[in-house]
C-alpha cells in the first residue's frame, strides 16, 4: 500500500465533482452553500459546511478561460453570419459587441468558480494544510 508524502491522512478529494459544483456557484465541498457574495466576490467559509474558501488564488485564469470560451462561440458565429447572409456591418456590431459582452459576464463566475473548485480538490495555495505563504524572504533564505 503506497502512501503520498505530501498529505498522507487527507481525505480525497473529486476534481470532477468539486469542479461541478464550483461551476455552479456552489461550494466545491458540499455543492449547497453559494460560493460567492456578490458577482465575483466569493465567500470566506461556505454558509452551509463552514468550509474555508478563501484560500482560492484564481488570479487571471478565469477571464483567459472566459476569453478562450466566449471567442469560440463569438467568432465562428461571427463567420457563419457574414458567409450565410452577408449583412451590413452595423448589424455585425449591433448583435456580437452585446452578446460578447453578455457572455463574457455570464461565464465569467462560472469559469471562477469552477477554478475555486479544481484548487480546492488539488488542495493549491492554503487549501493545503502543509502549505507555508512564501512571500517574503526569511533571514535564512534571503
Ligand atoms: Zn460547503
């Protein structure tokens, strides 16, 4: 039987099922508890399993998976439209400048918590219990 040094008594923890409920607004432990407070602010404990969420370090991967998302849905739209039908393009503006922006601001929170959730199950940044926050130099490494 093999252990893992790094977190040997650790309960498992499903990516897939905390990435689901990340997605989903909830709290990647339980999937009841909302994850956020206001549109991208998320929660510092989950209000139902009083997990701690605060730990996320989602930094710019959210919005570059919501750009990588809404520009595969945005430009082929975009192709499709002007080869199909040919229409001015103050229509082109009309309907894809909106719908981008729609986009982009509905997925966004999703593609953030789904983040949250995937750091959670891999248990980055402090949601490891052995993690130390190396931001400063010690005197005895620096
Ligand atoms: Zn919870």
């Amino acid at each position: 039987m093999s252990e893992e040094a790094s977190s040997p008594a650790l309960p498992e923890r499903p990516i897939g099922r905390a990435i689901r409920h990340g997605a989903r607004l909830k709290c990647p432990n339980c999937g009841i508890g909302p994850l956020y407070r206001g549109y991208l602010k998320s929660v510092e404990y989950c209000a139902s399993c009083t997990e701690e969420l605060y730990h996320h370090r989602a930094d710019d991967a959210p919005p570059y998976f919501t750009i990588l998302i809404v520009g595969h849905i945005i430009m082929p739209g975009i192709l499709l439209v002007e080869k199909a039908l040919k229409p001015d393009l103050w229509i082109h503006a009309a309907i894809w400048i909106p719908l981008t922006i729609i986009l982009s601001l509905s997925i966004l929170p999703v593609t953030k918590g789904a983040l949250i959730g995937l750091q959670w199950a891999l248990r980055m940044h402090g949601y490891d219990p052995n993690f130390v926050e190396d931001i400063y130099p010690t005197a005895q490494n620096g």
